[in-house]
C-alpha cells in the first residue's frame, strides 16, 4: 500500500498520523554479509524516507542501523536523520560487539 492509500485508511480510522517501525526491516540483522546487510540497510531506509516524505506532519519512520562499525553506524544515523527519519532501530547484542 503505497502512502496515498495509507493516508486515506487513516482518515477511515480517525488517525491523526502514525510512526512506522520497520518490522520487516530487522529481520535484516540476520544477513552474515556485513556489506550485503548494510546495503539492505541503505535500501530499507531509503524506502522509509521516501514513504514518510509523502506527508511528513502525518507519518513518522524509523531506519535500521548496523552498529559493527561505529563509524560507519555514525555515518548511518547521520543519512538516516537527513532522510527524514525520526529515529533508528539497532540490534541489542551486535555479534562483533558483544563481551
């Protein structure tokens, strides 16, 4: 359903707006390819970006953010934000993290 359809099922409903979480989005945690999962990430969140930009004051997004590398995870959040999101879901135990 594209944004235009989802506006018109809010207004059925009497939502004012809405955050989408990206559900579908962290099963993308799972990829073993650092660079295959981060592009997901990029693709995810550029499809979340572009959603919300439909009607901004109504629809809220999250991205997904790889924490492997912290640099990279700075990079993320920070092209994350400028997409228009207005926030990241990360993976509480990163492999390449945890103790």
């Amino acid at each position: 359903m594209g944004p235009a359809e989802r506006l018109k099922e809010q207004d059925l409903d009497g939502i004012s707006a809405e955050v989408l979480y990206p559900s579908w989005g962290m099963f993308l945690f799972s990829v073993d390819d650092d660079d295959l999962r981060r592009e997901r990430f990029n693709v995810f969140n550029e499809w979340a970006g572009e959603y919300c930009r439909y009607a901004p004051h109504r629809t809220k997004g999250l991205g997904v953010c790889d924490l492997g590398d912290i640099g990279l995870a700075v990079q993320q959040l920070d092209r994350i934000a400028g997409l228009g999101l207005c926030g990241a879901a990360i993976t509480s135990a990163p492999e390449d993290l945890a103790p």
